[in-house]
C-alpha cells in the first residue's frame, strides 16, 4: 500500500473517531488563578470573569437542552449557564451581578450585556495601562484545553522576554474544543467557533487607545480568531449564512463591532495561519478590516495537523494558507493591498521524511526562521528577512521577492 493510501485510511479513522469525542473546553476558577492577568473567553466569546468569582463550569458541560435546562444555541456558554442560574435561584448569578457593579433586573439578556461590558471595561483599562511597552497578545489554537496550551505558552513567554524586555504579554484563551492527539477531525467545528470568539475579541480591541502598540501572536486556529477580530472574516467560513447578525457584524464600520481602526500600530504573526488563502477576502483592502502594519504569515508545507496527514489541507475545514506559501502571500496581498514591507511569508522547513510536528515548541526549533518570525513581530527588524524562503514586498510596493 503506498504512503497516500495509507494517510487516506489513517486520515479517515481518525476523522470519525475526534469528530465524534470533539469535547468543548471550559476554564475553571483554579485555572484562572494560575493566569489572573490572561483573558478568558468561552465559545460564544464572552468574557470570564477573573478568579474570586466563581463559575459553574461542571453547569456548562451537563446542562441539557434536551429537557430544557439551556437554549441549544446556549449550550456550553457562560451566557446560557448563568441564565440557568437566574431562573432558578443559585447564588453564582448574583455574585457576579455584585462584582460586575450590575444592579439585577427581570430583563436577564440586558443584565448579561451591562456585566460583559463591564469585564470588558476591566480587561480594556489593564491593557491600557501597558503604555510604553509592546503590548502582545498570545493566542492559541484549536485543540487545546488549558493544560495542553501552556506547554508552549510558558516556553514561548520566558523565551520572548528573555530576549524582549520592553513587551508585557497577555494570554488570550478561548474555546477551540479538545480532540485527539492530532487534532484531525475538529478542525471544521473549531472553525465554527473562531469567528464568533474573534467578533467579541474585536470589541476589545476597538476600545485601546490609539497609541498602544499592540502585537499579536497566534497559532494555528487562532489565525482565524484574530482575523474575525480585525476585519470581515465571513468569507471564508461556515455558519455566517445562518445568521444575518453575525454577518452584518463581521465588517462593521461604527458601533459595539466596529473594526479596530483605533490601533494605529499593530504587528500581527501568524505561526501556521490554519484558515482558507481566502480568509482576508472580506477585508476588500482595507476597507472592511485592519490591515496590519506589519503581518508575518509562518508556514509549512508539511505540517503534521494543517496538511492532515498529507492528504489535502482542503478538507475537515480548510487550513491551506498555512501550508502553501506562495499562494499564501500573493492571497493576503490581493486582498489587504498592504504598502512595501507590511507582508511577509516565511517559510519553515520541512523535514527530510515524514511530517512537522504542529506545536509551536516545535517550531521553535527551527531557529533561523522563528527568530526571523519574532524579530518582525517584536524587533527593529525591518526589510524581506533572508531566512530559508521567504515571500515578501518589493520596495516598490510591485513586485513579489523571494529570498
């Protein structure tokens, strides 16, 4: 049986049995506390609230909508729980009305806006605060609950300090659902959720002061978290079509979901970029979305997870802009129209034999090019960097240099 095939069967059973153990992932009050300056954020998006507060979240995972106890759209939500809580008298919901400063009214829906808004307001004045330094969020991908996402978070911020004194880090963790050990089978779930976190992301973002100097890092599946965060992801993803609400969100230009404009510098690299090569169409240049001054896409074209296995990056949600790298620069620049130098493409290499591993500590290793990759996003680099292959903008804005 040849090497094709047998990825084909592999890619197959693996499919049906993470789709069916796809588990969603919530962040209880312990380990909230081991990160009390991160941001939290369940599958809808909504804010946790910080540890002291405590949140119901073995309520999340049982309640059952089959005999009413949560609405189907609510379920494994800290929105639907709550509500659960309200209607039938438990003490959670009224702890965090009283942390929030929300006085409790009938109209439960409008209590949960004045609380979100309230967290926001929180999060927003701590960022704020970090005036003067680099101010990076770290956002993980899909197949991560807590535990799986800091064995390269921790790494990945000793190592960015040790050699970035002046940037303050922020963890963003969300719900990007927990399967095997691959990960091969959720994507198209996880692509589900992405968007909808990335909209109310972006209603944080919307609220920095225009002088911050923000930087983001993402991996894998929170390309596309970020992406709905910036601009008009809609494109390129499932689950929009159902709701008229969601896509009239996605390119906002004023309001509680306008797009960021506010930031005026802002660095984003995205490590595997787990989306379609499509997934800035929406942004139509700028208009419709933040077109980052600097983006630095890292790809592979032999990612374990993103090329499932080498069978095709096009199925089980797409995840192509992460493993083809010309295309993935000369998508991003039709469709963000970014002036010289704001794009670049860096290549990570592939191994001899078999596959590279998906985790960020792996790519890590692969020295030349991460350290390309984070002196884009966090030093005075500047320039199409000479690091393996690399696409990036000629100086006249024209032309594709590849190095």
């Amino acid at each position: 049986m040849n090497r094709f095939l047998s990825n084909m069967m592999m890619l197959a059973a693996t499919l049906a049995v993470s789709t069916a153990h796809a588990a969603n992932v919530v962040y209880p009050d312990g380990e909230r506390q081991q990160a009390p300056d991160a941001i939290f954020l369940d599958r809808a998006g909504d804010l946790y609230p910080p540890f002291g507060v405590p949140v119901d979240t073995a309520a999340m995972l049982t309640l059952d909508p089959d005999v009413g106890a949560v609405a189907p759209l609510e379920v494994v939500t800290l929105r639907g729980m709550y509500r659960w809580q309200a209607s039938t008298g438990k003490p959670g919901w009224k702890k965090l009305l009283a942390h929030a400063q929300v006085e409790g009214s009938s109209d439960f829906d409008r209590d949960w806006e004045a609380v979100q808004d309230a967290l926001r307001r929180t999060v927003v004045k701590q960022l704020n605060a970090q005036k003067g330094a680099d101010v990076l969020l770290v956002v993980h991908g899909f197949n991560n609950d807590f535990r799986g996402a800091n064995k390269w978070l921790v790494p990945f911020e000793k190592a960015v300090l040790e050699a970035y004194p002046q940037v303050r880090s922020t963890r963003v963790y969300w719900d990007g659902l927990l399967g095997n050990d691959a990960g091969i089978g959720i994507w198209g779930e996880a692509q589900y959720n992405g968007p909808r976190v990335g909209q109310q992301l972006r209603r944080v973002l919307n609220q920095l002061d225009a002088d911050l100097r923000v930087r983001i890092f993402t991996h894998s599946s929170g390309a596309y978290v970020v992406t709905n965060a910036l601009g008009d992801g809609s494109h390129s993803y499932r689950g929009f079509e159902g709701s008229v609400q969601l896509k009239e969100r996605a390119g906002a230009l004023d309001g509680a979901y306008a797009v960021p404009r506010n930031i005026t510098d802002l660095r984003v690299a995205m490590l595997i970029p787990a989306q379609p090569l499509s997934a800035f169409d929406g942004f139509a240049q700028g208009t419709k979305g933040v077109v980052p001054t600097r983006l630095i896409l890292g790809t592979s074209p032999r990612d374990k997870a993103a090329t499932k296995l080498g069978v095709s990056c096009a199925i089980g949600g797409n995840t192509c802009m992460a493993v083809r790298t010309a295309e993935a620069f000369q998508w991003s620049r039709k469709a963000l129209a970014p002036q010289a130098g704001q794009l670049m493409v860096i290549g990570f290499p592939a191994p001899a034999t078999g596959h590279h591993e998906h985790g960020v500590q792996w790519y890590m290793e692969d020295r030349e090019q991460w350290q390309a990759l984070l002196g884009q996003l966090l030093g005075d680099a500047s320039g199409c960097p000479a690091s393996g292959k690399t696409w990036c903008q000629a100086s006249d804005g024209k032309e594709l240099a590849a190095r």
